[in-house]
C-alpha cells in the first residue's frame, strides 16, 4: 500500500464520447501488444477515497482510477493543470489483457515506472497479487475514436444484488461495490469463444452514460435477459442514478473501451 500525493493533505498547493464496439482482438495482437508496452515497474494499491488526488478529483475507493509515479507525472507549477489528468492508461494482466485505469492522482513515493492503483483495478490486473507485485507493464491510453452512437449500445439499466456474490461467465466474482457490468447476452455472443471466460469482453473497461452523467465499470457477466441493455451492480446503479435503486434507467447507452 502507497501513499499519494493528495491535495488535502497540503502534499501540493494547488461524454465520454459514445461509439460503437472495437474489433475484436486475436490472440497475437494483445500478447504483442503488452510485449511492446511503454513501462513497466511495482503496482501498488490505495483508497482514493481518502481525500482529493493531485488532479483535483475526489474518487472512490472502487473506481478505476490510478496514481503514476512522479517522474512519469511531470507536474508543473499547478498539478491540477497536469494534462495527464483525466486521461487513461492500459494496464497489461499476465495474459497480455489490457485494463483501463483514470489518471487522478501522483505517487510521491513511487519508483520510475511505478503505479498505485485502486484495489478494484488491483484485483482484475493481478487478483493472486498480495499488495505489491513488480515488473506490471503499461503504457498511456490512445483517445477513444469518436464516431456516432450505435443503436445496438442503447438499452435499459438495471441493477443485479447477486453480482459480486457469485461467479460470472468471465470467470471471477468481483464484490459487490465494484463497478461492474452484465452485458446483453446478443452483444456478449458477437465475440463468444467455447469458453466463456476467454470472451474478449471480459474485463473490458465500458463506459455507461445515463441523464448526462457516465460511469465507467468493467464487464464481468452475460446477462441473459437484458435484451440490448445492461445489469449494473447496485454501488455502479448507484452511481448513475444519483443513490436510487427505486426503477431501470431507459435510455441509457454504453460503449467499450
């Protein structure tokens, strides 16, 4: 566990835009892609809830944000003003997968090439880490293509108690406060493999816009009964409603990242 640079602390003074689906990735393509990563160094994890990061941002503690050490940050004068800030990192598992994490924060105390994580991301990169795994390989996010809304990402919300509780067709539990999706069983289908757990949808980073606001979770299931919706944990159902879980949310859109 690391300490951040946080702002409270007084360390320093100081639409999503929706389109359609990317193409499937084979095999090759993520393992060469972790392969050629920018950086690599120790990932650590933190509660970003403690308090405002270097960015200005007050997060919470299962969001999919992340500190960048220091050297790699490169505040200025005002750190808030940092152009790092808002933006995203891939983050590579063992498989060669890419997980996408918020820039929201420095690590003060980070090593070159290191990165403090929220424990939410922590757990999809590494879920057999202990606190502090070394060697993980990222590199900066390339901006989302902008490009008009498919009708197939458009849908009704609703929320899951079980998600978090029991096993996913991706193959992992998560917990209940984190941010994760059940995709529509037609859109999960579009990439299905004979194993489930090998569908390249999983662990996908997905931003979800409802009221204009978006939240970003991650796919964790199926949901077979959705039709071209989504099935959101009640912490990211939450979110997006504004604390009520009282009725689904129509209208809603999503896209993968």
């Amino acid at each position: 566990m690391q300490v951040t640079l946080n702002i409270a602390a007084a360390i320093l003074a100081g639409f999503a835009a929706i389109g359609i689906a990317a193409p499937v990735d084979t095999a090759g393509d993520i393992q060469a892609r972790a392969a050629n990563a920018q950086f690599a160094g120790d990932m650590t994890y933190y509660d970003p809830s403690v308090g405002t990061g270097s960015c200005g941002y007050n997060n919470g503690k299962d969001e999919l944000v992340v500190a960048i050490n220091h050297g790699d940050m490169a505040n200025g004068a005002n750190p808030n003003t940092n152009p790092h800030c808002g933006n995203y990192i891939n983050i590579y598992d063992e498989a060669g997968k890419s997980v996408q994490a918020k820039i929201v924060d420095t690590c003060p105390v980070c090593d070159p090439g290191a990165i403090d994580v929220s424990e939410t991301v922590f757990k999809l990169v590494r879920p057999n880490g202990d606190g502090r795994v070394h060697n993980v390989q990222w590199d900066w996010a390339a901006p989302a293509a902008k490009a008009k809304r498919a009708d197939s990402n458009t849908g009704t919300l609703t929320y899951d108690t079980a998600m978090g509780t029991a096993l996913g067709s991706c193959g992992f539990v998560g917990s209940t406060t984190d941010f994760m999706v059940s995709i529509n069983n037609a859109d999960m289908a579009s990439s299905g493999t004979p194993n489930p757990n090998d569908n390249p949808k999983c662990k996908r980073s997905v931003d979800v816009t409802w009221g204009g606001k978006t939240v970003r979770g991650y796919v964790s299931d199926t949901c077979g009964g959705c039709g071209t919706g989504l099935d959101l944990t009640p912490a990211m159902f939450m979110a997006l409603s504004g604390g009520s879980l009282d009725h689904p949310l129509e209208g809603a859109y999503w896209q993968l990242v």
